[in-house]
C-alpha cells in the first residue's frame, strides 16, 4: 500500500525486509537523546503484527529516510497511537509532512476517533511539530523512563477527530 502525503511524498508500508534498516535508523547519532531504540527481531515482529502499521519514506536514491510506527489498529478503542516517528534528515519538511499523512491516514482510513502520541520533555522540535498540527497537551509523565543514564520526563499529546476538518466516511489518500 502507498498513501501520498498532501506534498506529494509517498510513504508505503513496511514488510520484514525493512527491519533492518529500520533499526539502523534509529542508531544514528542524530537519534540516540531521544530514541529508545528497538532490535532488528523486534521491529520484525512489529511489522508481521496487525496491531501496528509501519509506514515508510523512501528517499529520491531509494533509501530509508524515515519511517512511523502506528499502534493500536486491533483495538476497539479506535485510539491510533503515534508509536514512533524517525526521519533522517532534519530541516528538509519531511517530519511536518509525515506527521500530515500519518494524520489524514489514521481518521480517513483507519477510522480513528483520537490519536495520541508522546516525546521526551526537552524534545522541542516535535513538542512544536505536534503543537502545529492541532495535537493538545494533555499532560507530563514526571521522570517516568530511565534513559541515557537519567530520569526522563514524557509529554502526552492527543488529537480528536472533532478537532479536525477531516471526516472518516470517505477514504481518500491510499492509492
């Protein structure tokens, strides 16, 4: 499946192949302070999962650039979390654009009812990125994960669909 992002990207779904490069992915120094990285075995698994949705984004020369983590599909909650979302390549739209598609994709084709996501406390790139998009606030995990050698703080984000202008009934952005 290959859903188009209003920019004109294409982000596909992920099979086993991808994990892999995935996991290489989220090694990458630029990722390390706010990443906790998964194994190639457990990104695997994920994707053969059909509670969970991979989604990702080929660069222009055909390699992984990026790449989200939808959960929650199987439950009937209808609540789509926005497990992780990893893009090489700062400053270039990508991010913005994907955290869009991954959006309209989850009202529009999943039928959700709210997606929620979380970050780090002192992660302000996607604290704003998500803030942009309409996703609220809706609280702080004090110190809750210990990670890279300290107690880390996680900020709760959640959207609804009423809080957008986009309306389940018709699915329009998988080709």
């Amino acid at each position: 499946m290959t859903i188009r992002s209003r920019a004109g990207r294409s982000f596909r779904t992920a099979t086993e192949a991808d994990a892999a490069a995935i996991a290489a992915l989220e090694l990458a120094p630029a990722q390390r302070p706010f990443v906790m990285a998964q194994s190639e075995a457990q990104h695997r698994r994920q994707i053969s999962n059909p509670n969970f949705r991979y989604l990702i984004y080929d660069g222009p020369d055909g390699t992984l650039r990026g790449f989200a983590i939808l959960a929650g599909l199987t439950l009937p909650h209808r609540a789509v979390e926005i497990f992780r979302v990893v893009v090489d390549g700062k400053g270039f739209g990508i991010g913005g654009d994907f955290l869009d598609t991954i959006v309209r994709h989850a009202f529009l084709d999943l039928g959700a009812h709210r997606i929620w996501t979380d970050c780090f406390d002192d992660n302000k790139p996607v604290r704003r990125v998500c803030t942009h998009y309409g996703f609220r606030e809706e609280g702080m995990l004090r110190e809750t994960v210990f990670f890279d050698g300290r107690f880390r703080s996680v900020v709760l984000f959640g959207l609804l669909e009423s809080e957008t202008s986009l309306k389940a009934a018709h699915a329009t952005t998988m080709s």
